[in-house]
C-alpha cells in the first residue's frame, strides 16, 4: 500500500489568514501515460463524512470554494486554503486513487482558528 | 441526487457478527464501485470493502476474510457482513459510491465492539 504522509497534524490560523497542509506519497502516483496525479482532498466536519473537495490533485469539485486549492506532482502535494473562514474549520485528508482498492488517506490534519 | 444510508450499526460483543445495509437512491449499485470505508480512533479513514459493477469484489488484505460484500440489485442496496469482530473494528462505517468514493457518502453507522 501506498503511505501517504500529511504535515503539520495541526494548524491554526487567524481568520482570513492562509493555510497550507502538505501531503507527501510514499512512491508517485503521477500516471505516466495521461500525466494525472491521482491524488484527492477530502474535508472532514464533527460528526459528518468526508467531502471531496479536490480531485487530480488540482480539480476542485463543483460548488467547492475557490478559496481551496490544490497543486503539486508525483509525491509532494499541497491543499491551500487562501482566506480561512470560520466554516473552514475541519479536519483535512489527502487520499491517493493511483493503486487499485484499498487507496490510502493520510492521517489527517486539523486546521481551527487561531 | 445521490444519496446513501447506512443502517445496522450498534453495540455488540467480541466475537459476534453484524450485517451493515446502505441503502441508495439516485444512481444503481449495479452501475458503479460500490465500497465501505471506517474510521475507528486511532485508525484514522480506511477502505475496507467494495465492488465493481461487473461484481468484483476487493478486500483490505488485514480483514482475513472476516467481512463479505454483497448487494441486491432488486433493493439498490449492498451489504457489509462482518464476523469475528474484535475492539479493533469498532468505529463508524460509511458506504461509498463511485471510484475514491467520488459520487458520495453516507452519513455513517457506528459499530462498537464490547462486552
């Protein structure tokens, strides 16, 4: 399986302020042959289940914000929240789809307020 | 739209069995993957079952074919069937459907194993 890393485990940030959470692959799940990293952004709320955020890396899904970004290639991987608002407040997983099931999540990072 | 509901969730002994029902309007388990993930404390988010319209069946290797997944086309609903549980399969279950789980979630079901 493939381990996904997130960092930091925690962040806090001021309203309006950036948030960056990095997720790093243990191998590339960049596909040679289309040049897609097969690699999605999930937010989780208390008592909700994940919403997908960000596939391809860097597709946000319809109806989600654009103050949510995704870049990155191959291993190393960034969610950038531009502006924090209150309903921001979460915990985030990056989950990689390049292998067949099981894909693999990272363990989470949970952004607040600061 | 896409819905999913998990039912069949509860409090039950080690040892013991459980069957988990996801109910699904908006899309048939017959046309898509189909799959259930959980997220027990300390275990973080894991898939743990799921199939392919075609009826291939996946499974996490450290399950050691305790859970089965199943579905009734005629119900639009699909199953997880777990057995031998132990304090380690405690956590809410989700069903999922499309590949990644990228249609939708249920809300999810709590299972905990205790005596």
């Amino acid at each position: 399986d493939i381990v996904m890393t997130q960092s930091p485990d925690y962040l806090a940030v001021s309203l309006g302020e950036r948030a960056t959470i990095n997720c790093k692959s243990g191998q590339s799940v960049l596909y040679s042959s289309n040049n897609k990293n097969y690699l999605a952004w999930y937010q989780q709320k208390p008592g909700q289940p994940p919403k997908l955020l960000i596939t391809w890396a860097s597709t946000r899904k319809s109806g989600v914000p654009d103050r949510f970004s995704g870049s990155g290639s191959g291993t190393d991987f960034t969610l950038t929240i531009s502006s924090l608002q209150a309903e921001d407040v979460a915990v985030y997983y990056c989950q990689q789809y390049y292998t067949t099931f099981p894909w693999t999540f990272g363990q989470g990072t949970k952004v607040e307020v600061k | 739209e896409v819905r999913l509901v998990e039912t069949g969730g509860g409090l039950i002994q080690p040892g013991g069995s459980l069957r988990l029902s996801c109910a699904v309007s908006g899309f048939t388990v017959d046309g898509n993957f189909m799959s259930w993930a959980r997220q027990g404390p300390g275990r973080g988010l894991e898939w743990v079952a799921g199939f392919y319209s075609d009826g291939t069946e996946y499974y996490v290797d450290f399950l050691k074919g305790r859970f089965t997944i199943s579905r009734d086309i005629s119900k639009n609903t699909f199953y997880l069937q777990m057995s031998s549980l132990t304090a380690d399969d405690t956590g809410v279950y989700y069903c999922a459907a499309g590949d990644w789980g990228s249609l939708g979630w249920g809300p999810g079901t709590l299972v905990t194993v205790s005596s």
